[in-house]
C-alpha cells in the first residue's frame, strides 16, 4: 500500500513513518534504527572484521523506494557512502520488496542487510543475526495519526500504550 492509498483510506488510527499532512492529531511515537546484520557465519568468514564485510559481503536490498514509501531509511549507497565505504558493485545483491522477505534472506546467510531495528531485533537477540557495524546516525520516525474528536478516545489511548510497551524492550527503538 502506498503513501497516496493510506492516506486516503478512511480509518481510526494510522501508523506511518512519514510525517502526514492530514487535518488529524498527529503524536510523535519512537524512532528505529538501520543497521548492518548477517548471520555470525557469515561474519565469521570475513574475521567479524566490519571493515572487510562492509567492503565484501554480498548485499541484500529492499526496494522501499519504488513502492512509494518516504522516510529515512538508507539504502546500501548512502549507507555506505556516509561511512567512507568504497564498493564497486553497491547496487549489486538479491533485491525484495519486502523487508520480511529480506531478512529471511539474511537469516539464510544469503548477505547483509541494512535491518530496520523493529523487525531485526528478535533476530539479533536470539543470535541468528549480528551486528556488524554501527547503527545509520539518522534515525527513522514513526507517528500515531488520530482524529481530532472522537468518542474512542480510552481505547486508542490504551493501543497506544500497549504498543509502547511491546517495543520497550528493544534496545534499537527510541520512544518519543
């Protein structure tokens, strides 16, 4: 679904990642993380060395921006490119559409990838993916969009407080 058909759907509550321009109440809610995982195999035939994985590792991508999704998330070039990162075949790697999809990808050891915090987090806690160098500095907003008037108010106010409460515990996931 895209930024356009979200947008104009009729609904009580939308999380989005972008900042809408929408005549609602719009609340700051947190903020994730992008960050370069692989499976410890992986990061072992390269000496957990960041450097060389950055450099050499097969690349996993999502195309977020053809599905015409905003926001902050880096893709590999800029990534790579804020970090000093010279690689030839940058654009070169298996391609989803999805970020499920694409850490199942990385989960198989298919390459690195540049994880969302929400969606990798599990994965990284458990050991089936690691951390290979540091977080993207900039970091990726969410916000809860909600009527201004609406006699639901109790109930999407403990939705809310039930979702900041399921992503409390992970350390790549900043509350606003």
């Amino acid at each position: 679904i895209s930024r356009k058909e979200a947008e104009s759907q009729d609904s009580d509550l939308r999380i989005c990642n972008w900042q809408s321009q929408l005549d609602c109440q719009i609340e700051p809610l947190m903020e994730e993380e992008s960050m370069p995982v692989c499976t410890p195999e992986l990061a072992a035939r390269y000496g957990h060395d960041a450097q060389a994985i950055l450099k050499s590792a097969p690349l996993i991508h999502v195309d977020r921006s053809q599905l015409g999704f905003e926001g902050n998330y880096p893709d590999w070039a800029r990534y790579l490119g804020d970090y000093g990162v010279n690689r030839d075949d940058v654009m070169h790697g298996a391609r989803f559409n999805q970020a499920g999809t694409a850490i199942d990808a990385a989960r198989s050891g298919v390459g690195l990838l540049l994880g969302r915090s929400l969606l990798v987090e599990k994965f990284i806690a458990s050991g089936e993916l690691v951390t290979v160098a540091e977080s993207f500095p900039e970091r990726s907003p969410y916000y809860l969009l909600s009527p201004w008037k609406t006699d639901q108010r109790k109930t999407m106010q403990a939705f809310r407080d039930w979702l900041v409460e399921s992503v409390q515990g992970c350390r790549a996931v900043h509350l606003l």
